[in-house]
C-alpha cells in the first residue's frame, strides 16, 4: 500500500507579501480536503503563526498537522550555524505559545543542509521533508541565482526518493519523476499527465505532493496563474486527490 501525503507550505503570498493565503486561501484548501477526509500536513513559518496562531491552533485540534517552514523563509543553506539555530528556536517559540505539537520541518526552498539535520535533532524535530529528490524544477532556483550550488541542486537531485535516516532525523523526500508532484505542475501540466505521473510514483512507499498557501488565491502578476486561473486549478487539485483517494490512502507525515 502507498501512502500519500498532501502538505502546504504556509508562508507570505507570492509577489505581494500578503497574507490571503493564510487567512482565505487555506478556508478554501479546508472545503477540497474535508470532502475526500485527508488529514494534511502544513509547513508554517513562524511569523505567520506569529499573526494566526489561533488558525493553526484550530486546524491542529481538526487533527491537521502543523510542522515548520522556518521563522521568516530565508533560505537554510546561506545562514552560517548560530543563525539557523536562532531562526530555529525563535520560531519553536512562538509555536509553543499557541500550544502548537511540532514534529517536521520543511526548508524554504528546500534549502536543506548538512549542518541543519544535526540541528533538527538537536531540537528535537522528528523528521525533515525538504529533500526535493528527482526534481528538475529545482533548477530555476540556480537559474533565479537563489541557489549559487550547482552540487548543492545534484546532491538533491540523486539523493533517495524513499524515507531515509540521516543524523538521527528521517528524511521523507518530496515525490518526483523528473517532474514534481506539486501545486505548480498541477497548474501547467494537463491532467491526465499528473494522473500517469501518480501511478509512475506509487511504486513507491510515500508520496509526498505539495503546495503553496497562495495556491489559493488569485495572483495577477504570475504567468503560471495566467496559464491556469484559480477556479481551474482547485477543480484540478479535486480531481486528483480524487482519483487518489480510489488507489491510496492518505498520511501525515509525523504518522511515517
Ligand atoms: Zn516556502
């Protein structure tokens, strides 16, 4: 049996800066979810707890799970070891302030380390899920200049694409075949290739898909949503999981 994980990358809205995403594109997420009773996981950054605690509070009490996307979204890979520690602990913080369980992490842009896996054990998170394995998306972000590693972009790129140890934290990688299984694919690619791109990928043990908050709302300045308007996109994402929910069953990650 394959498990499949849905999560979201909760986090500031691409191009604006806003929050829509947190406060109206995850009600939006909710409605898609409840219907096939998937229990998701998300990634938040800490500042946005900082604002909504009480939303994540409520969805963790809807027994959703709730893992940390780092405090304010800088990439792992380009702070030095005090800097990740701090961002790491001033997040956790805030977190335990609204009584929020965290197990996972998440990096921005799946910016993971060496260094940050002792530290995710160090602070007591059970498992990473950054690695993008197989992913050749992960290009553009050495294309944009956000990742100068080419190394660091192979490393992911032929690392495992099944659940891992590493430094006493487990790695679950997020799910590609080349192309990722990801909000963004769903956006551009027609579904029937998402769909074969599913049964290519359940060989494996877990599957891990995931989006963005603002996957959610209406991004006027993005080519992709002028390729795939909002309305089109959330009828995309429900006849995947559809069609997912007759072959797989659905996971938490921290329940890997
Ligand atoms: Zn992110």
């Amino acid at each position: 049996m394959t498990f499949v994980n849905i999560s979201v990358d909760v986090e500031r809205d691409l191009h604006s800066g806003d929050y829509l995403g947190v406060t109206e594109g995850l009600k939006i997420f909710e409605k898609i979810v409840e219907k096939y009773k998937i229990k998701p996981t998300l990634f938040v950054t800490g500042e946005v707890i900082e604002k909504y605690g009480e939303i994540f509070k409520r969805l963790q009490n809807n027994r959703w799970e709730v893992g940390f996307h780092s405090y304010d979204h800088k990439r792992f890979d380009k702070m030095d070891n005090e800097e990740k520690n701090n961002d790491i602990k001033k997040g956790l913080k805030i977190f335990r302030k609204y009584g929020l369980k965290v197990n996972g992490f998440r990096a921005p842009q799946h910016s993971i380390d060496e260094n940050t896996f002792k530290l995710l054990k160090e602070n007591g998170f059970k498992y990473d899920s950054s690695n993008a394995s197989k992913d050749i998306l992960q290009l553009v972000h050495l294309i944009r200049g956000s990742n100068k590693s080419i190394f660091g972009f192979l490393r992911q790129f032929f690392s495992k694409s099944n659940p891992y140890k590493k430094n006493g934290v487990l790695e679950i990688p997020t799910s590609a075949l080349v192309i990722p299984f990801v909000g963004y694919s769903l956006r551009i690619l027609p579904l029937f290739l998402m769909k074969f791109l599913f049964l290519l990928l359940k060989r494996r043990k877990v599957i891990v898909f995931y989006c963005h908050s603002w996957d959610f709302i209406e991004i006027n300045d993005s080519l992709t949503y002028k390729i795939c308007k909002l309305d089109r996109f959330l009828n995309k994402l429900d006849k995947i999981l559809y069609f997912i929910s007759e072959r797989s069953e659905f996971v938490k990650l921290e329940n890997i």
